[in-house]
C-alpha cells in the first residue's frame, strides 16, 4: 500500500562538525538529488529539501526547508534546528550530523536476482556518497544490516568450514585409530555437505543468518554417522566385502532411527512463525536424509572395495562407564537446569548479533547518539480516514506511543492535517 516499508539511513558527518554552512547544504541537497536517481530507489529525504509548511495571515505557505536562495548562515540554522520535523529526524539537535532517509523500492521476488538486484542499489548507494561527500559516513537501517548479515555468513561459512573439516579429520583419526579411516569419513561427509550447499545454488536458496551454521552442522551430523559405520568395520575380520556386508546387517537400524529423529526434529521447525527457522528446518532435516543415504549406502561400498589391508581390524576398546547417578541428583540439576534459565530474555535487537567493532554496531551507535535510533517500526491503521472519530483515534494514539519509553518520535497522518487546519483557521 505504501512501498515504503525499507527504510535505508545514510548519516552524514562534516569536518569540523557544522552541517548547515551554505556550501555544505548545497553538497547534501545535490548528493540527494542523486540517490533519487538511482535503480531501486523509491526516493530520498534530507533536512534540505524537507517540505517546511508554514502557517500565515494569508494561509499555507510549503517550500523547502532549505531554499537554493537562502545562504545566511545564520538564517539557515535558525530555521533548520526550529524545525520539529527535520531536527532529531535528518538533523541532530546540534546540527553536527545530518541523515538522508532512503526508501528503496519493493523486491521484485526473492530469488537470487531481486536479492543481487538490491544489493547493487546498496552498494551504488555506498560508492556515491563516498565520491561525493567528504567527510565520515554511515550506513544503517534494514536494508544495510541485511545485507551485512548476508557478507557475515557468507565469511563465516568460508572460514569457520575449513575449520570444522580438520577437527573432524583429527577427531576422526584419534578415535578409530586410522588415518585411512579419518579419509574415508571426510570423504563420504565431504561429499554430503556439497550436495546440500550445491543445492542451495542450483534451487535459488539463499543463505541466512539461521542457515549459515548448515555446513557446519551437516559435517558434524555426517562424521557422526561414518564414525558409528568405520569403527563397526574394525570390529569386523574377513574380507573387505565381508567385513561391510557385516557391520551393514548390525548398524542399519541404530543409524536408521539415530538420524529419523534428528530429522524429525528439524522438521518440527515448521511450526515456527519465523520463516528462516521453517526454511532451515526443511534443509536441515533433508540434509540430515542425504547424509544418512551416504553413510548406509556409499560408506559401505567404499568399505567393500577396499584392499583387505587397507583397514585393519581392531579389537573393541571398552568404555569405563561410572555408577549410574541417583534420580534425585538428575532432578535436582533439571530443577537448577530450569532456575537459571527463568530470566531468559528474547534480544529484539538484531545489531546484537555483529561484533562489537562490526560497521553495523558503528552505525547504530551514530543514530543512537544524534537521531535517538535507527529502528523505525510502521503501524498500519486501516479505516475511513474521512471520519473525525478515526483521525482522533490514530490522534490518540500517537499521543500514548510517544509517552512509552525508547520512543524517540512518532509521525502520523495527523501532523499534516494539523498543520492544514491551523491554515484555515483551526
């Protein structure tokens, strides 16, 4: 109904911090002329050309707050920081920082070219302030944290993957005591996580903060799978035929069941309402599938062709285990389990989730100090906005939402129609 629901913040910091000399006006005024014509764009909003309604004798007068022809210094701060719509919205009360909201337009889809789409609005939008203005800039709102979360996963995957890929192979190598062993179930685990990333690509699924953790996950589910098969095979004497033929006919079931419920239990995020977590539920519980059709179907193929002294027999190693614990102490830690977790809390705040010297930390805390925040939530009032009783209505609750703490300001259809009314006379 709007096409407004993306807001992009672009703060913007001069030297020597007074935004609102003449020719820095002039540089604000033109560098938002120029993200208006950019791809994607809806438009763009600055302190400079904010519609400024003026209420005189004579009626409404609307220009901008800002105009081409003002150049007094003076006069230009005057009237820019008495505005209640520009300061704390795109100008700090100091006059020091200035902010340019960007509304972009609508995704066309969610496939991987409305996603590629957007982030070259982003990063045109970057690339142009950085050639235009002179001082510090900041990128934040909606828009940019997703696209970092979408770069930080992305890091992550190719960062931590090689990581877990050689605990796997050392963990692997340790346990069953063989390093052709440690090969085979990086192989065949290997072989698994492919398949399910390269099914992202080739079905268009793009990866989120929730799925990046999937590669990860599938090579620890994987390993886990090949390491029950591996370490049966050593049990085993005979020959390599024999010997896989043998710890297939006695594991199948345990494994079988093992991964069924892991399955089952990413399957249940379905019932979730976020749609990421259904999403990674899905992929997570099909992954966990492939993984099990690798571990009974090509790990023991691979186990049936190998030379018959490739990987020797061992003798099972047995696990000490301890006395079983009594039930009260199990009930006592669940009641312990349960007090510590009473105050746990959901964090709304999805800058949390980036480091602490990360460009979306840096950015919110810029908003934070000269805006009262980058979070802007939208209320839709749907109703005949004809009627007096409504527009009190919606009036009204303005009035009680910007008296609830952390609310910095609250805008509605009112403040133009009060304005207006003020115009004709109350």
């Amino acid at each position: 109904r709007f096409g407004m629901m993306e807001v992009a913040l672009i703060g913007l910091e001069a030297e020597g911090g007074n935004m609102l000399l003449p020719q820095r006006i002039a540089k604000v005024r033109e560098l938002t002329k120029q993200i208006k014509e950019l791809p994607g764009v809806k438009t763009a909003l600055s302190f400079t050309d904010l519609p400024n309604p003026i209420v005189t004798d004579d009626g409404l007068v609307v220009d901008a707050l800002v105009p081409s022809s003002m150049t007094d210094p003076d006069q230009i701060r005057e009237r820019v920081l008495g505005s209640r719509d520009a300061v704390g919205n795109l100008i700090a009360k100091d006059g020091k920082a200035a902010a340019l909201l960007v509304c972009l337009l609508p995704r066309d889809g969610s496939g991987p070219e409305a996603f590629a789409a957007r982030r070259k609005t982003l990063t045109d939008m970057r690339t142009l302030v950085a050639e235009q203005w002179e001082g510090q800039s900041h990128f934040a709102g909606a828009p940019y944290v997703e696209m970092a979360a979408s770069e930080s996963s992305r890091h992550d995957i190719e960062r931590l993957s090689p990581i877990v890929i050689g605990v796997l192979a050392l963990a692997s190598m340790l346990l069953l005591g063989s390093v052709t062993a440690a090969v085979l179930n990086l192989l065949v685990t290997g072989l698994g996580v492919a398949l399910i990333m390269g099914a992202h690509g080739r079905f268009g699924e793009a990866l989120t903060i929730v799925s990046s953790s999937t590669p990860v996950m599938m090579v620890a589910l994987g390993g886990a799978f090949g390491v029950h098969i591996l370490a049966g095979y050593q049990r085993y004497t005979g020959t390599s035929k024999a010997r896989a033929s043998a710890v297939l006919r006695e594991l199948w079931l345990p494994v079988l069941l093992s991964a069924l419920t892991t399955a089952v239990a990413f399957f249940a995020l379905l019932v979730m309402p976020q749609v990421p977590m259904q999403r990674f539920g899905v992929v997570a519980g099909a992954g966990v599938l492939l993984l099990l059709v690798l571990a009974l179907l090509v790990l023991p193929s691979l186990l049936a062709v190998l030379p018959d002294g490739l990987l020797a027999p061992k003798a099972e190693r047995p696990l000490p285990l301890p006395g079983r614990p009594p039930w009260w102490l199990l009930v006592a830690l669940a009641g312990v389990s349960l007090f510590l977790a009473r105050d746990m809390r959901a964090d709304p705040d999805t800058a949390n989730v980036f480091d602490e010297d990360s460009e979306v930390r840096h950015s919110n805390q810029f908003f934070d100090e000269n805006f009262g925040g980058s979070t802007y939530l939208q209320v839709t009032i749907a109703g005949d906005l004809g009627e007096a009783e409504v527009m009190r209505t919606i009036r009204d609750i303005a009035e009680q939402v910007r008296a609830i703490p952390g609310i910095a300001d609250v805008r509605s259809v009112m403040d133009p129609v009060e304005v207006l009314n003020a115009a004709l006379g109350g």
